[in-house]
C-alpha cells in the first residue's frame, strides 16, 4: 500500500538515564530477544550487563537507557517478553553502573 | 514408557494437541519429522509448492478456525521462504506453530549446508521461538509453543528442530496434556464502570472495532453492547464481519479507503469506544487529528496498545469477551436518536458510492454480482492491491472469520493459499479468493497443490494487467509518472489454470456473464473466473499519504 508520510523523529531531548533491572529465564536466546527489542525500536541501550543468579535457571540483566517519551511503550514491550519474568526501573542513582566505571577508565 | 525418536515425539504431541492438518515441505533437515509424520493416521499432510505457500494455508486454517495451525519446512532456504507468511501472522495475530529443521547440533554455527539462523531471522517477527537442544526439552517446548500462540493477543510460534535432536532416542513415561491458553488478565472492574458512565454519558459516542473482537470470539457481544447504547458502530479492516454491514448501526469500515461519511461522524464523535483494535495509521490517518473532539475508552487484551498511539481515559487490560461480558449490564439501555439522526444525515450526504456496481464486468459489478450468488455461509479471502479495497468496501460481509486479508503485512501472494487454508478446515464451505493478476503471481505455484486437493475454491482473477495500487499512487502522488506499474506483456491465466489442472472461465468472453459466474461458483471443486477490469478506475475516497482521515480525496 501507500508509504508512511509521519512527522519527523523527536530529537531525544531528555538526558536523564533510567536502569532497568529484568529477571529473566537464563538459556541462550534471551539476551537476543531483549537486544533485539531495543534495537528493532530504535531505542539505544547505553549499558548492559547480564549474570546467573542462584542456581542458574535465572539470569538478572541491568540496563541503562534514556528516559524519553518512549520508554514506557518500551517497559511494556520487554514485559511481553516470554522469558522475562518482572521488570523493576530505578533511577540513574543506581550504582550498578557506577561500581563498574573503573573497569571502563 | 515408551522408546519415541525426537521426531515421533513431535508427531505424538501434535496429535494430542488435535492437529488435523498440516502444511509443508521437506527437505533434509527435517526427513526425520516426515518420517515420523508418514505413520501417523491423524495428521494430513499437505505438499505446498513453495514453503510460503504452506505458510500461509497453515494462516488461512488459523484464520476461520481460531485455533493455532502447523506449518513445516526444511533448513536454510526452506527456512527463509517461510519468513514473510511469519511476519504476515504476526502483524495480523495470527495463532501459528511453525515447525523447521536444522543441521545438527554439531554443525551450527559451521556455515554448513542449508544453515540458517532461523532463530535469529525469526526473532522479531514471532511472538516467541525456541531452538531445541534436546529430545527432552520438546516435552515442554511443543505445549508451550501451542499456549504461547493462542494466549492472549495470539501469534506466530517457531520452533526450530536441529536434525540430531529429531533423531534422538528417549524414553517418554507420560505425554504432557494438551495446552490451553493461559488465563486472561484480571479485569479491573473499577475501570469498567468508569467506561461504562462514559459511555452513559456521552452525546456522540461511536463504538470502533478491531479484529481483536473476532480473534476474542466477541463480535455477538460487540453488537449487542451497539445495540443497548445505541452506539453507531465502525469496523477496521480487520474486523469486517464482526457486526453484519447491513446492521442499522454500521456505519463501515473507517480509514484509509472507508466511506466519508464514517470518517465524518467519527470526525463528530465525543466519546470513541476502541475494542480490539490498535489506531493503526491506515485506520486513523492522522493520529493527531483523529477524533479530535473524543475521550478514548480503550479495551485491549495487549497491554502495550494501550497509549501506544492515543493516550485513552480509560484503559482497559483485558480480553475483549471478558470485559463486554462486564460492560453490557452497566451501559444503560439508550436511544440517542439526536445523534443517531445526524449520523443518518451524514450518510445520506456523503455516502460511499459504488459507480457501474450493476454491471458485472465493472470492478464493484463483478464483487457484488459475486456476493449475489453466494449466501453469508462463503469464505471471501484476498490478495493485496487496489481489488482488495474494493472487495473491503463493496462485499456484504455478515459473519466473524468470513473475511480474510492481510491487514498488516499487506502482502501480496497472500491470497491463494489462506484461501485454500480456509477450504481444507472448513471443506462445507465455498471459498472465494479474490485476486489481483500482480499478486496472483506471487503464489501461482499452488494452483498445483489446489489441483491436486480438489478444494472447493473459487479464484476470482480481477485483472488489469498492472500493479493496479501502485498505478494509482503514481497517478495521483507522483505526477503520473507510472513506472515499473505496467506489465508489457499478460499472461494467458486460463491457460495457467488449465495448465495446473484447475478449470477456467474467462468472464471476457461470456455471453452473459452474471449466469456463467452463478454457474461456475456453484459447482463444487476447484476454478479460475478470470476477469479483465479497467486499468483506470482507482480506490476511493482515499485519504492521501499524511492527512487526516476528513481530508478525503474522490468518492
Ligand atoms: C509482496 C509485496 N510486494 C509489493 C507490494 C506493494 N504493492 C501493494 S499493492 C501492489 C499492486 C498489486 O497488484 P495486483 O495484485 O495486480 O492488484 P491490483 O492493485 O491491480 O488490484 C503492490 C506492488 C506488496 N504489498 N506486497
Ligand atoms: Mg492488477
């Protein structure tokens, strides 16, 4: 059918980060449907980091991402995920992120 | 206990789940499965001639029963051929199970012959998709790839069989039962009474229905709810046949190429009432100016719909059944005959118009003097272009799952093989398949396989020798620059047909053409009405690309 004609992209304006924290099942393939997700919606994933969690049936991943208008759509998408079990959203005080900058510098 | 390969096991759980009919194409990597399947005395196999093919029968089985059908392809090639009937089921909520092989184990990620990451391509066009490592793991992995599909907003499921894992051994003490669906959300009953004094109320209220009513089996609800409101009612494309056209409260379909009239009272609106559908741009144009004078009461079994596009008064997270089942006692009983009246008057002054539809050999002559022939009992699919907006616009649909198009996708070749689909789960019933003679060729291939079936099938060849939508746009949007929309050369489709087995008429030479489609549509088995219709007549109303829905152009 016809081509989109939509207004143009809102430039993301908001500075703010957000980190997301996801339980999730661990086996291979989780880590590409969640990157996948962001990256099919143009939304940019500043930080990511992924480990087991007690047994291993379970994996928590840390995300650092921008506030912006669509990061609740976003939320809600990751929720539908199969294996996702729960997301939990934090502010940028989070020090997840903070604690690993020395292995950054 | 029994000893059960891989592949036996796919086949046992298959069958527990009631599967019937399967489509597909083998190929190395999945002999093991149709080994397998060739002892099993429940399973029908039907051989497509492309694997998008059988994509699209396994949707089209889906799409009439409601129920997630099985769809089977070899590695690599066989693979990928099926990724646009996927993504076709994806985008239109199609519940589908989708079956593939791969190398073994050991040869992932090789590059070894016919290796595909199928998992990976699939990725963003399933609702979800698993690679087995295990016999054992398809104990799991079958049932819940069913549940996934049918819970909720319903979708396509992959599961990816590397060919090791088919031919593995393994002791199974008990099949798993059957799935189910998975409970609907909760219903917030606060949120339903507080939908419900709007409703009560608005002055202007207008109930929009999208196709998750039909998926949600909801369409009698849906009317009854219009009808103890008295609320006017518009339809997506998706949703024609949830309220019959000619109900005193249609006013249908909105959007892109819907009546002006509808556009004009949703225009009016003061309150809109959005079940199970999703303010897809085709639907609203633009999102901005849609309904600009409405609160939004918005039901949707997906929660992320809700706000996606218009931010609604009231959300509500729930299936479409469940929350009408709570709505209808409280929305009070209401005539509204002011606005009821000026709804009228709306259509009286800008009806949808349907130019030469009494002459069979026009475009809207040749779909209704098809409907006349046909009783609401038939089956109407459609391929993709300027015939299917026609048929969206001019065939009286009556019934849910009697209506079958690709919505979101909007892919051509789609046609033929849902249509044939529909007839293998529904055989009692006459399947009409309108299509255009671009899109015809996109799947042609299965006139074989429908040879070959026998199915009672009618394919209604509209054709202009072009790719009819595209023509248009290039007349209207692009100074009548008309590139790559015109065929030099037509093919002889009577021929084809023939060819493949399939009877033909060529409604061109027909003496009296309404008699000889009334013929050839009532006799049982397989044809091709071939029709030529004029290149020049266009769709309208069309809402141009970017405007609102009001600033229709045509029509
Ligand atoms: C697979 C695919 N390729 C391209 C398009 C873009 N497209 C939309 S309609 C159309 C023309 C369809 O031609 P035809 O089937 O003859 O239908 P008509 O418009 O002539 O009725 C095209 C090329 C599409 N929808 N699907
Ligand atoms: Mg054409």
């Amino acid at each position: 059918m016809i081509e989109q004609v939509a207004d143009p992209l809102p430039q993301a304006t908001a500075v703010a980060k957000v980190v997301l924290e996801l339980d999730v099942n661990n086996h291979p393939g989780v880590m590409s449907h969640i990157c996948n997700l962001f990256a099919r919606r143009a939304f940019n994933v500043e930080g990511i980091l992924c480990m087991p969690v007690s047994d291993g049936k379970r994996s928590r991943i840390w995300l650092l991402v921008f506030d912006d208008h669509r990061l609740e759509q976003m939320v809600r998408q990751v929720e539908k995920l199969e294996d996702v079990l729960n997301v939990r959203r934090h502010g940028a005080e989070h020090e997840v992120f903070e604690r690993l900058e020395g292995f950054f510098h | 206990m029994t000893q059960l390969t891989g592949a036996q096991l796919i086949v046992r759980l298959l069958e527990r789940q009631g599967v019937q009919t399967i489509a597909g194409l083998p190929g190395g990597a999945i002999l093991p499965f149709y080994d397998a399947l060739s002892a099993s005395s429940q399973i029908r196999h039907v051989l497509a001639r492309h694997e998008q093919g059988a994509g699209f029968m396994a949707q089209g089985m889906a799409r009439v029963s409601g129920v997630p059908q099985v769809c089977v392809a070899s590695s690599g090639p066989g693979a990928t051929n099926l990724v646009t009937a996927i993504a076709d089921a994806c985008l239109d909520s199609i519940p589908m199970v989708i079956i593939t092989g791969q190398v073994p184990q050991a040869m992932i990620g090789t590059d070894a012959f016919q290796e595909v990451d199928i998992y990976g391509i699939t990725v963003p066009i399933t609702k979800h998709n698993f690679l087995v490592r295990s016999a054992e793991e398809l104990l799991e992995v079958v049932p819940d790839a069913f549940r996934i599909a049918m819970s909720g907003r319903p979708g396509p499921v992959l599961i990816d069989v590397p060919k090791d894992v088919q031919n593995q051994l393994i002791e199974v003490q008990e099949l798993p039962p059957p799935a189910v669906a998975d409970l609907p959300p909760q219903l917030d009953l606060a949120a339903v009474e507080e939908a419900a004094r709007m409703i009560n109320e608005a002055v202007r209220p207008v109930l929009y229905l999208g196709g998750g009513v039909i998926h949600s089996g909801a369409s009698p609800l849906a009317v009854q709810l219009a009808e103890q409101g008295g609320l006017p009612t518009t339809m997506t494309l998706m949703a024609l046949g949830a309220m019959p056209v000619d109900h005193p409260l249609s006013v249908g379909m909105l959007g892109m190429h819907g009546a002006r009239y509808t556009n004009f009272v949703l225009e009016e609106a003061d309150l809109l009432i959005c079940v199970g559908a999703r303010f897809d741009d085709r639907a609203i144009g633009r999102a901005a100016q849609f309904c600009p004078n409405a609160k939004i009461v918005h039901i949707d079994v997906d929660r992320s719909e809700l706000h996606k596009i218009k931010n609604a008064h009231v959300a509500i997270h729930a299936d479409v059944t469940e929350a009408l089942e709570a709505l209808l006692p409280r929305v009070k009983a209401a005539l509204r005959t002011d606005w009821l009246a000026q709804v009228a008057d709306l259509k009286q002054r800008f009806p949808m118009q349907f130019p030469d539809i009494g002459d069979p050999r026009s475009h809207y002559g040749l779909i209704k003097a098809v409907a006349d022939a046909l009783d609401d009992e038939a089956v109407v699919a459609t391929d993709v272009g300027q015939h299917q907006m026609w048929v969206a616009q001019a065939y009286p649909f009556r019934r849910p799952r009697q209506w079958l198009t690709s919505g979101g996708l909007g892919t051509m070749g789609f046609g033929l093989p849902t249509a044939m689909g529909a007839a293998l789960a529904e055989p009692e019933r006459t399947v009409v398949c309108f299509t255009g003679d671009g899109s015809f060729k996109m799947n042609i291939q299965e006139l074989a396989t429908l040879a070959e079936e026998g199915l009672n099938l009618k394919i209604v060849l509209m054709n202009n020798n072009a790719l009819g939508l595209v023509y248009q746009q290039q007349a209207l949007f692009y100074g009548k620059r008309q590139f790559a929309s015109r065929y030099r050369v037509e093919p002889d489709f009577v021929k084809i047909a023939e060819g493949f087995g399939v009877p033909a008429l060529d409604l061109d030479q027909a003496d009296d053409p309404r008699a000889a489609l009334a013929k050839a549509l009532s006799e049982p088995g397989p044809c091709l009405i071939h029709a030529t219709i004029d290149r020049e007549q266009f769709v309208y109303p069309m809402v141009p690309p970017g405007a609102a829905n009001t600033e229709m152009i045509g029509g």
